[in-house]
C-alpha cells in the first residue's frame, strides 16, 4: 500500500515537472507555479528558500515569497468536519464559522464568532499535512540521491534543506506550538508600550485549533489609510525598528515573517500576526551579533573574520588571510558612506557572495535574522525613506555600550593587567638594576659636581624613562588587542601616562634639568 502511493505520488510531481519544460529554461514566475502546483510540501519549502537569500538569488526570494498565501483552500464543510473532530460539540463554543480570510501550505484562517458573541479569528490545520509532508521528502530525498544532485548543487545541501523543511512544518502542524510562542511573545513585550499581539482563548486551542481575539487595524505598509487616521509614521518607522532589534539583540526570540501582512496598526499600537515561524538565538549569538557590529564599527577587519567563522558552518577548507583580505575590501567599500545611504539589501549580497567564496554558510538562525531585517528595511522604505536600518542597528548596539556591566569592566580589568603584564618585557639588566636600586642596595659611580643637584637630575630622568617606558608597553598592547573594552582602558591610560610625561619633561626643562 505505502509503494503505491509513493508510486501514484511519484508520477504525479514528474507530471507536473513535465508540464512546464525545465529544458526551455528557468524563471522566478516558473518555479512558484511549478511548486504551488506539487502541494503543501513544497509551497512550504518555497517558502523557506525565500528566507534563504544567502543561497538564492534576490528575484527569486521575492517570487517565492508570494507563496505565502496563495494555497488553494479547504472547503468549509472540511473546516467544519475538523472543528467537530477537535471538540466535544462545536455548538458549545462557534456559534458560528464565517468566511476564509486566508490559506496557506499547512493551515486555513476563518473569521468566527464564539457563544458569547465575541468576534474571534480559528486557525485550522490541514488535514494530514504532516504525513502528506513526510511522504514528499521522503520520495524528494530518494531523488536527490539517484541523480547525485548534492554534487552537482554544492551551494546547498539539499537532504538538510528537505529535512529542515520537515522540521519546520512538523512544529507549524503542531498549532499548540505557535500558541507558545504568541504567549511567550506577549509576556517578553508586556512592558512595551507601543507593541501588541492577538489575545489567544487557550481553552479552546487544541493541536489543530487555535482560537485568538480578531484583531482590526491597518496594514502596516497601507501609507495613505495610517495617515487618513492621524498616525505619525515616522514615528512608526522608529518604533518597529528599534523593536525588531530589541526582540533579536535582547530577547532573543524574534518573529521570523515580519512582511505587511503580519504587521497591523490599530489604537497606536504596531500588533504582530501569525507567530507560527519564529527565530530563537542563544545569548551566545546575540553576544557574538554585537562584537560584530563594534568591530565593524571600529573598523577592525580580523575581529570581523573571526566571529563571522564562530557563526557559520565551514564547509571546506578555510583561508583567514583571504577571507580577512575579502571582509576589508568589502567594509572599506562601504565605511566611506554615510550610513543613511548604505543600501542594506545590497550590502547583505555582497557579504554571502563573499562568505559563499570563502566556504562559509552562516548559521540559519542568523540567516533567519538577516533576512527578517531586510523584510523589516522594505517596510521603512515606504514609512520614512529617511531611516536606514544599518544606522539603527548600529546605533542600537553602540547605544547598549553606554550602559557598562561591572562583570566585563572586571573581566577587563583582569585581561589590562595580563596583557601589560606580558608587553613589559625588559631587559633583565635593567630589571635588576631596578630592583636593587627600590632596596637601596644599588652602587654608582659617578664623577660628577654639585652631585645632589645631579642625583636630582637623573632621579627625574630615571622617572621619565620608566613612565615612557610603561607609554611604549601600553602602545604595544593596545595595537595587539582585539577585545574592544580591554583596547579602550588601555587608551585611556595610554592618554593619561603621556600627559604625565609631557608635563615632567616640560617642568625638566623649565628648570633646566638636562
């Protein structure tokens, strides 16, 4: 029974692959239709590989990204059927199911109204979608194998790209999943001010039902209606923006679809929709996100290289010099704009054409990130052309600089007197000769007059020497040190020692002590 349907199921995709003629070429346009025609499975995985343009070219990101809401629809006697299969009696809690306002590869959205009379939005799963999903991968993975297709696409990895695809839609069938993740996004932003999301009836939400308040507002990217209605948007561009990074630098857990559709401004509040795709990233990567960015700031290029590799995967042989040499060129390219002018989307290319280059594929989760914030860049370009989401990203993190955290003051503390430590390196002669002379136990002869006026006068050049040379050491240690607190303490003492010196020598010279 199970070869049959593989078989039945086999004949089918070839069909459709046949129909449109892959050997007369390939078009964005051809491949949307081609995978809205094979089902579920592969609306699903279009709609992955739109978030992966770090593998894909940009105009095909933006066809498959249509797929988001194009599936054909359940009929609502289905829908029904379904409600009354996840319910003891329905009646008791619809009294009744309005009209479809919306379907996609695995679930169907209806506008409701529960017993109460309040207006609600259900969420339905599809029927057997998972299954349906797994029989695909299973005959799409066979396929790969057969026609050695993972050899000829070394880009990507495509039995790990179907395999995180059923992950994916493993936990997108799992409704109970995104109830999580819209109460944990409620509880994370309870304190945000300007920041909503749908109120979910969780005694009503099962795996495959998921019950929220219906929410009316404005699409976010509908200019002249927000405008009709008094809202500021610039002051909704800065809002959304500094929130995307606040939920991706703080929180850690960001919403990984954030396209208009998602986005609802109603009672001055931006409310975010279907939370069923969301992006998590450790306290690690947000750490390593932030170094990043100072690093790019402070221009230094090997800093750059190196957290670029702790956050991706190698997947051949890697050559830090040339990868360094391709980051520089890249970052010098744009650090003589204005950062107003920098076009993000552009800029994200260059960085994958050149991490692709040097064998490196960033971690999905960043990559998740990335692409949610050239999503965000599209709609702020409509709000306020005047806002550029690198300005703000930039100035967010430097921003969280100004607040210091006693542990990393600490931990620099310990690396300052390290690395001063290990850059004091003096000749053993003079160590001694120092040495000696704090215990009183050095003897030098000197033929000189007025010796106590001379003793004075070497006793400050002597001072001098050591201040310059702790200057030099600290000069030294701060040209190899990449960290960037331990780097800044250093300066300030370099800056303090040198003012010092300065100042002894020109009272030394005043007085004539040379």
């Amino acid at each position: 029974m199970k070869e049959n349907n593989e078989l039945k199921r086999l004949n089918e995709m070839k069909n459709i692959l046949l129909k449109y003629d892959l050997t007369r070429g390939i078009t964005p346009d051809k491949v949307v239709n081609i995978l809205e025609e094979l089902g579920p499975t592969f609306i699903k995985l279009g709609q992955i590989l739109s978030t992966r343009i770090d593998l894909i070219p940009k105009e095909y990101c933006e066809a498959l990204s249509k797929l988001r809401g194009n599936t054909k629809k359940l009929e609502k006697e289905e829908v029904i059927d379904i409600l009354k299969d996840n319910y003891e009696d329905m009646n008791e809690v619809f009294s009744s199911i309005d009209e479809c306002i919306g379907s996609a590869s695995i679930a169907q959205v209806h506008l409701a109204t529960l017993t109460n009379g309040k207006k609600v939005v259900v969420k339905v799963c599809r029927p057997n979608v998972y299954e349906q999903m797994e029989l695909d991968v299973q005959l799409s993975k066979k396929v790969v194998r057969l026609l050695h297709l993972n050899h000829l696409i070394k880009a990507v990895d495509l039995s790990s790209m179907l395999d995180e695809m059923l992950a994916v839609s493993k936990e997108e069938s799992n409704l109970l999943i995104e109830l999580d993740h819209l109460v944990k996004f409620r509880e994370l932003n309870s304190q945000e001010e300007g920041i909503d999301v749908p109120f979910v009836y969780q005694e009503f939400c099962t795996k495959q039902v998921l019950v929220m308040e219906y929410i009316k507002g404005i699409k976010i990217n509908d200019v002249s209606r927000l405008k009709e209605k008094g809202y500021s948007l610039e002051e909704i561009s800065y809002l959304l923006s500094n929130h995307y990074m606040k939920q991706a630098l703080v929180d850690g857990f960001f919403h990984a679809d954030p396209h208009p559709d998602n986005l609802i401004v109603r009672k001055d509040k931006i409310t975010y929709l279907d939370l069923g795709m969301v992006g998590v990233l450790s306290s690690n990567d947000r750490e390593l996100l932030k170094r990043c960015i100072r690093s790019i700031v402070d221009e230094d290029y090997y800093e750059v290289s190196k957290i670029l590799v702790m956050m991706s995967n190698v997947r051949n042989t890697l050559d830090m010099e040339k990868l360094e040499s391709d980051v520089s060129s890249i970052l010098m390219e744009y650090s003589n704009q204005d950062l107003s002018h920098i076009d993000t989307a552009k800029f994200v290319s260059s960085m994958f054409m050149m991490l692709q280059k040097n064998h490196l594929q960033l971690h999905s989760s960043i990559t998740m990130l990335i692409r949610g914030i050239c999503v965000i860049e599209a709609t702020l370009e409509i709000l306020n052309p005047n806002l550029n989401l690198v300005e703000v990203i930039m100035n967010y993190v430097l921003k969280e600089e100004m607040v210091f955290d006693s542990s990393r003051i600490a931990d620099g503390a310990k690396k300052i007197v390290k690395s001063t430590k290990s850059m004091i390196q003096l000749p053993s002669e003079i160590h001694q000769f120092l040495q000696s002379f704090n215990r009183g136990e050095g003897k030098v002869k000197l033929e000189m007059s007025a010796s106590s006026r001379q003793v004075d006068k070497l006793e400050n050049l002597l001072h001098e020497f050591i201040i310059g040379l702790l200057d030099a050491s600290l000069i030294l240690a701060y040209s190899l040190e990449r960290d960037l607190l331990v780097r800044r303490v250093l300066f300030y003492f370099i800056v303090i020692l040198s003012i010092w010196l300065f100042i002894k020598m020109l009272i030394d010279h005043i007085h004539k002590g040379y």
